[in-house]
C-alpha cells in the first residue's frame, strides 16, 4: 500500500461506510458501499444450473473468463474442511480426481450477464 494510500484510509477516504445490501430477491448477504449492487447466483447445497450436483460449500475463490456468446465464465474453488469420510456438500466427481480422499475442486458456472443468471454449472476440476 503506497503512503497516499494509507493517508486516504486514515481520512475515511474510499468507497464509504458499509450497510447491509438486499439481493435481487430482497435477502440482505452483503453489506456493501453506497451504490454498490450484487446479484446471488447460488447457495449452498442448491441444485446446480443445468443438472451436475448441488452447490459446494466453502467457495473461497473465483475467477472469471469471456465465455461464448456474451456468456461470461466463472471458476469458483471449493477448499472443503469436512471431517475424514464426511462427504457432504463436497464437490461431485466422477472418473479419477486428482485425490479421490479430497473434496475440494472447482465448478463452472457460464453467467448471462444481460439476464443475469446461470445458464449452467458443472464441476470443472477436482
């Protein structure tokens, strides 16, 4: 953080104070700057868009990718922290995973950005 970083900080500068923010559907997840807006996609242990699962639990990440068609593609990982043999919520596989032990993996999610929904999800990499 460069010094004229800090001094903003430290006069308040920035986006502003942070208050709970409704979603689309009117439930408060975030708390957000003034003007800022989200939109919730997925939950926890709900089917995913297009069949493959349900929905992780721990996302602690993502990424995004220009997809096809104005669709735009996310990357979300899933560290799972479940104690030994507790598959619940952990990300689908089938085949041969990297570490059939582990839980953990990626899904992809292809976003509408004009809709502003999935079209589909499906697990990635595990």
């Amino acid at each position: 953080m460069t010094l004229a970083s800090r001094k903003a900080l430290a006069r308040g500068a920035g986006y502003g104070p942070l208050s709970r923010t409704a979603d689309q559907n009117g439930e408060e997840i975030l708390a957000l700057p003034p003007r800022f807006r989200y939109t919730t996609f997925s939950k926890t242990g709900q089917a995913l868009a297009g069949g493959g699962g349900s929905v992780p639990r721990n996302h602690d990440g993502m990424a995004c990718f220009p997809g096809r068609e104005g669709l735009v593609r996310l990357i979300r990982n899933h560290e799972l922290r479940n104690r030994a043999g507790d598959m619940t919520l952990g990300v689908p596989h089938a085949g041969t995973p990297y570490d059939a032990r582990a839980m953990g993996g990626t899904l992809m999610v292809d976003f509408d950005l004009v809709e502003m929904r999935p079209e589909r999800g499906q697990r990635a990499c595990l």
